[in-house]
C-alpha cells in the first residue's frame, strides 16, 4: 500500500559530543515540542536493513560524494512488525527525499533471505524499484543499522530535528526481527547525530539556535558508518 512520494527537503547533518548534544537540546526543549513518537515513549528504537547491489553502489555513491543517488532500505521500529516500511531515501543535489510504502512481514521476511519475490504482490513505485533493481542488479541485503531517536518537530517549514544515539551495526545476520542479533557500536565515545530537515525555509529562532551548534560537520551516512565499521570486523567478505 503507498504512503507517500515525499517532497525534497534541505537536510543539515553534525556529529555532536555528549556534552554538545545535552546544551543543543536543552535549548531545543525551551522552544519546540517533541513529536509524537517521543511523547508517546520517549526516545524511540530504529532499525533498518540497508540494501545494495553486487557492485555496492549505494555505498560507492556516498563516498565519492555522487549528487543525484538513491539507497533502498527496510525500516522497523521498536522491534514490531506492525508497520514495516520499504523505503528509497534520495538525494538530489543538496536536496533530499524520503518515498515510503509498507509492507508486510512475509516480504520483510523475504528480503531478509535474499528473497523479493514477495513484492509482485505490492503495486507501489518503491518496491517496483526495489524489485526491479534486485532482479537487475542483483540487490541484496548489506548492513543493519540501529539506533534510538529523539525528536523535536515545528509546523513552519515543516522542520524536524532529531538525534540520533547510540547508532550500532548489526554483525551477526540480516534479520531485523530478531531482538539477539549481535550489534557493535559506530561511537563507543557517545557521540550523537543531530540532524535538521525542513522545506523551503527554517524560522530564524531554530536557525539561529542549530548555527550556535559545535558539531562535526557529518559527511558520511549511518549507512556507510555502519558498513565501515562491519568492515572491521569482516574486511575479507567487505
């Protein structure tokens, strides 16, 4: 079933140290309200499959800094498999998108495996993209990525602000469903990814309050994060 062909958004990514993300959201909680997913449980656990192709080319792309590119993934939250997402995350120029459709298990499930077969029985672009490019290209699952979301939403500009902690690589399987899979984590030292979306324009008191962070400018993904470190571990099967 389709959700949505998303819009392109600009996007502002830093890596922030304990201490920076403690002052960015002391000040962020002074001016704007936790979404909806944060009130309702607090910070809130992510879990993606990631998918690339035999030549890795999503992987490639970001690294060589490719403008127009697109990476596939399985997205889960909280371990529950009452909402599985197939997702395309694009970037266009400095631009980004988000195109999400759901799924059920039995496709995650495959995709897990390997196995697409299971999107023929869903008509929406994304898993016809999907489909398309593992029959292609020879699409596959590449890394699991975790970690826990806090976020802070404000109407004008649709802007959101999240971050993004304790971000670990899955090493042992594929499998997003299982809650023992055996993660390392890209950060031992706690630092944080704080990340900014928002359409045409940002309200200059948030702007003004995410310019005043001391952040690392982030170049890399949580996705190409991940697969490094997985590389680590695995440099002979990388």
């Amino acid at each position: 079933m389709p959700l949505s062909k998303g819009k392109f958004r600009h996007e502002i990514k830093l890596l922030l140290t304990q201490a920076d993300y403690l002052l960015m959201r002391s000040r962020l909680q002074a001016i704007l309200k936790q979404d909806k997913y944060t009130l309702e449980s607090g910070d809130y656990f992510i879990r993606s499959l990631y998918l690339d192709d035999i030549m890795k080319t999503a992987y490639y792309e970001k690294l060589s800094g490719v403008a127009d590119r697109k990476k596939y993934r399985v997205r889960i939250y909280n371990y529950s498999s009452d909402a599985v997402k197939l997702e395309c995350k694009e970037k266009r120029g400095t631009m980004i998108r988000k195109r999400s459709s759901s799924i059920d298990l039995a496709a995650a499930q495959g995709i897990i495996k390997g196995d697409f077969f299971e999107l023929y029985r869903f008509d929406d672009e994304v898993s016809k993209e999907v489909l398309s490019k593992a029959t292609g290209k020879g699409l596959s699952p590449s890394v699991v990525v975790d970690y826990d979301r806090e976020a802070y939403v404000h109407p004008m500009g649709n802007v959101r602000l999240t971050f993004d902690k304790a971000l670990h690589a899955g090493i042992t399987s594929a499998d997003i469903f299982d809650r023992s899979l055996v993660t390392l984590p890209v950060f031992p030292d706690g630092s944080v990814i704080f990340e900014v979306k928002y359409d045409e324009f940002i309200p200059k008191h948030i702007a003004q309050i995410v310019s005043g962070a001391h952040g690392q400018k982030l170049a890399l993904s949580k996705f190409c994060l991940c697969r490094d470190k997985l590389s680590q571990l695995k440099p002979k099967c990388f």
